[in-house]
C-alpha cells in the first residue's frame, strides 16, 4: 500500500516575516523616502546622460 504524505499547511514558513520597529519607520520616514527618490532618480539620469554622449 502506498504512503501518502500529508500536506501540512499553515506552517510557520508559509507566512511572511514580520517587519521589526526599524524597518516600518523606515518605510514611513518621509524624508528617507524623499531621499531615495531623488537618489533613484540622480542614478537614472547618470545612465540617460551617458547614454545620449
């Protein structure tokens, strides 16, 4: 007789993890975000400038 092996769900791995108090005030921290807007967009403009010479 074959064994078949039960599917377990609802383990731990199957939830993501839980962000800690420095990742969410990072997330919402507006000036960082602001700061990292500008960085991506400084980053982007380097690769257009050097693209177009």
């Amino acid at each position: 007789m074959k064994t078949i092996d039960k599917v377990h769900n609802y383990k731990d791995e199957y939830y993501p993890p839980i962000p800690t108090r420095g990742t969410k005030f990072w997330r919402s921290c507006f000036i960082y975000q602001f700061y990292k807007f500008f960085k991506l967009n400084y980053k982007i403009m380097i690769m257009v400038v050097k693209g177009h010479s």
